[in-house]
C-alpha cells in the first residue's frame, strides 16, 4: 500500500505561480518514480511532470519551460513548481507514484489548481 500526500493548489490569477508537494509513505521498499498528471473537466487526465529515482526528469509539451519537478524520488517527495500559470492550466492535478519491481502504481486525492482572474 502506497499513500500518497498532497499540498499546495489553490487560485491563483494569470502570470502567477504556485508550488505543488507529495510526499509517499506506506509499506514498500522504494519507488522507480514519482510524476505529476491533471485533470481539467471533459479532458482526459494528461502528463505534466516526471522524476526516477536517477533524477531524470520528462514534462509535458504544455508546461515545458514553466514548470519545475524536483525532489527526491529514493527519498519519496517530490515538488512542482508552477511559473507563469494560464487559465488553461487549470485542473486538478494529481501525484503518482510507482512501486520499484512490482511496477504498483498508486494515486494522491489531487489538488485543485485554479488560474482566473
């Protein structure tokens, strides 16, 4: 069982920025990575950022170059930090993790991020 805790989210008006954490506990050995998805209403739920365990990061066409993952995935936290927010970054976003041999994936609750102003 992984658990996953999330931070962060709220609104925030265009052009600003917000910092997202999840930190994962539960009884496993370790994680192969951790990873950021959203949701926006009639959307389906897309990549926004990705971290393994060597620290190799991969982000989304939408976010590249506005959007920071960071953290350590050994460690079990990880971070996003969102610069220059649009209204269409809009959605509740969502952290991943997957368990190291077993490939177990699990899900945080997510948390809402609003861009309005």
């Amino acid at each position: 069982q992984v658990h996953l805790a999330e931070s962060g989210g709220g609104l925030v008006q265009p052009g600003g920025s917000l910092r997202l954490s999840c930190t994962a506990s539960g009884r496993f050995l370790a994680l192969t990575a951790m990873a950021w998805y959203r949701q926006a209403p009639g959307n389906e739920r897309e990549l926004v950022a990705h971290m393994t365990r060597a620290g190799s990061t991969t982000y989304g066409a939408a976010v590249k170059g506005r959007f920071t993952i960071s953290g350590d995935v050994p460690q079990k936290s990880v971070s996003l930090q969102m610069n220059r927010l649009q209204p269409d970054d809009t959605a509740v976003y969502y952290c991943q993790s997957v368990v190291e041999g077993t490939g177990f994936t699990s899900w945080g609750q997510g948390t809402q991020v609003t861009v309005s102003s």
